[in-house]
C-alpha cells in the first residue's frame, strides 16, 4: 500500500471517529503520479456503463472531471472537443466525469449555467454541444472521485500505456484568455514521443468539487430564501413605462400573473429558483400582478407562500389596453406572460402562456455570459 493510500485511510478513520456522517469522507490528496488508475464502472449520458477496461485500445488515456454549472468547466467545452478531434486517431482517448453531487450545489453556484449536474441534465448538456466523448455520472456515490482525489472542475488526470499516472493538473493556463501554457497537450505530446512530460504537475482552478458532505449548506441556503420578507407594490402606467424603458444596468425577467390565473401560480417557483440562481448578477425578476387592487392582500399572500422574495407589483391602471402599450405592444393579452428586457429597454425574449423554464434559463445565460 502506498504511503497516500495510508494517509488516506488513517484521515479517513479519524474523520469517521469524531465525526459520524452518511456523507462520503473527501479525500486526501490527488493521486499520485506513477499510480495506477483506479478503477471504475460508471453511466454515460449515451446510455452505455464505461469502466477502465473500455478504453484498452488507447496508449494514452486522458480522465477529465467536469460538470455542466462551473463557469470554467463551461469555458473548456470547445477546447476539449477539439482536442478530442485532434488527438482520436494517435492513441489517445478522452473520458470526462461529473464528480459532483447536484443535491450538494447551491442554487446560488448557477448564476452562470441554464443547467444543474444531475444526470439527466448531463444528458442535455452533452446533446446541445454534440460532446465527442464519453461523459460519465459519478454524482451518486462519488466512490470513482474520491480514488482520484477530485479538487475541483475542471481537474485532468493522464495515464501511459500501463495506465500508470503521468500528469495531473489545469488542461491549460487560461479559460477565456490567450492561453500561453498548454499543459495537457504538452504531456500528451510528450508522451506519444516516448518522453518524460515536461511539467507533470500544475495547479488546479476551477469550481470545488461538490462533495454530498455540502448538501447541508445547500439545504440551509434554501431555509435563508425561504425566510426573506416578501413585499408588493402599486405599479401605475408610468412606472410601467419607465420599466419597459429599462435605464438600469439589469437584465429584467418580468412575470405578469394573477391569483385568479392557475397555471400563473404553478409556475411561480420556477420564476422563484431562476431569481436565486442569477440574482448575484445583473438580474432582477419583477412580477406584476393583474389583480385587482382590493384583492392586494391575497396576492401578497400567494408571493409570500411562494416565496418571491423579488421586485413585486400590482397594477393599478382600468385600461389594459394602455398597460400593454407601456409594456409591450406585442402581448396579446392572456396571462401568464414573460418577458425578458435588457438594458435600453429592448426586448429579448417573450412568452404567453407557461414557460418552459430550461428555455428562459438559456435566454438569461445567453445575455450575462457562461464563464467569468
């Protein structure tokens, strides 16, 4: 046994003696260069179960942990892909590996990203950018993270012919900047040259690995949200003028709603989680309710049980005609309806009806941009 897997265990053990928990212990350490692969059996978003053996056939085997929300895994999507293609037919195969637990990540953690790190939101991740490689789910027990020593996403692992560790750290130097350190292709160069890699060690950054010992902070976030006082406010045809006008530096996803309308209510939590996932940004939700205004009371009441700790309005104006022309001349009339407005007042996404929220998420992400 080597001397990590020693310290490994004996931190492991301590961890467990003062500190009992169902949550998996993180590990020690990254694994150490001229280490075996560990093994693994794990689910891919093309249906198929991968495990080490399956990629026999390369003389170089690259293992990158990734996920969907981290604004730099985002970043290296592209790169991959190309490196992917480039290096296919030398003997080199790519496997990438979601090392997160999604009930671990706060909905704060996707400011950047239309999508969580579940396995089903893997799978649409992997269709809408065509990965060209095998894209694995290790969310559930992080059994195959924990053996490689995982710190954070993006974190790259290459091994040799007898899969025996040769470099571990950045795919590069950058992530939306010029890259001048391009230390994975450098190793893998290296390699299919019968060299020593040059650096075989280089620091990783990124978003930390979310281990499931995290999924408290992520449950008592929700209690804090849960817990923020929600207020609503009388909105006349000029405030919505001003609104639609948007001088602010915000982007503004604006609901209009009531609590006569069913399905206006059912999709509130949604318009809820997209406030919390992008609020840390340049966001703001605005609901305007068409309530009547004797009925302020109960609108306040369905905000607050829904939780809409956002910019909330009532409107009051008689003349739904002269609202629309202050909103949007283009609404037709039925509620729900969303908008999406940017600063300058242009409008960049409109809805009647209930929304798809994976669609209006894209349409946020879209403007504020995926990466740092």
């Amino acid at each position: 046994m080597s001397l990590r897997m020693v310290l490994a265990a004996f931190s492991t053990a301590l961890i467990l003696s003062i500190a009992p928990t169902t949550a998996p212990a993180q590990p020690a350490a990254p694994l150490a260069l001229g280490e075996a692969a560990p093994e693994f059996r794990l689910p891919s978003v093309d249906g198929k179960t991968y495990t080490l053996d399956d990629f026999d056939d390369a003389d170089i085997l690259v293992v990158y942990f990734t996920c969907n929300h981290c604004p730099t895994a985002q970043a290296y999507e592209d790169r991959v892909a190309r490196f992917v293609e480039t290096y296919k037919d030398k003997g080199v195969a790519l496997v990438a590996i979601s090392p997160n637990d999604p009930k671990a990540v706060r909905l704060d953690e996707l400011g950047y990203t239309d999508l969580g790190d579940s396995f089903e939101d893997m799978k649409i991740r992997a269709k809408d950018h065509n990965f060209n490689y095998p894209y694995l789910y290790d969310g559930d027990t992080q059994e195959v993270s924990r053996a490689f020593g995982v710190l954070a996403t993006p974190h790259v692992y290459i091994f040799d012919r007898d899969r025996r560790l040769r470099y571990q750290g950045r795919f590069d130097d950058a992530e939306v900047k010029e890259v001048t350190s391009h230390d994975t292709i450098n190793a893998v160069e290296a390699l299919l040259a019968g060299e020593e890699v040059p650096v075989p060690m280089t620091r990783v950054f990124g978003c930390s690995t979310k281990w499931a010992d995290k999924r408290e902070d992520a449950r008592k976030s929700l209690e804090r949200w849960n817990a923020e006082p929600v207020s609503l406010e009388t909105i006349d045809l000029d405030g919505v003028a001003a609104l639609a006008k948007n001088d602010s530096d915000d982007l503004l996803l604006v609901n209009l709603w009531a609590t006569w309308c069913g399905p206006c209510v059912a999709e509130l939590p949604a318009f809820v989680e997209m406030n919390r996932m992008y609020r840390g940004r340049d966001f703001k939700l605005i609901t305007i309710s068409l309530d009547d205004l004797d009925a302020q009371s109960k609108a306040l009441e369905v905000l607050t049980q829904q939780h809409v700790s956002a910019t909330n309005y009532l409107l009051d104006a008689d003349n739904r005609d002269a609202f629309a022309e202050a909103l949007d001349p283009q609404w037709p009339g039925p509620v729900p309806y969303t908008l999406l407005i940017a600063p300058g007042g242009k409008v960049l996404y409109r809805h009647t009806g209930e929304i798809d929220p994976l669609e209006v998420k894209r349409a946020i992400v879209n403007v504020l941009g995926r990466t740092y």
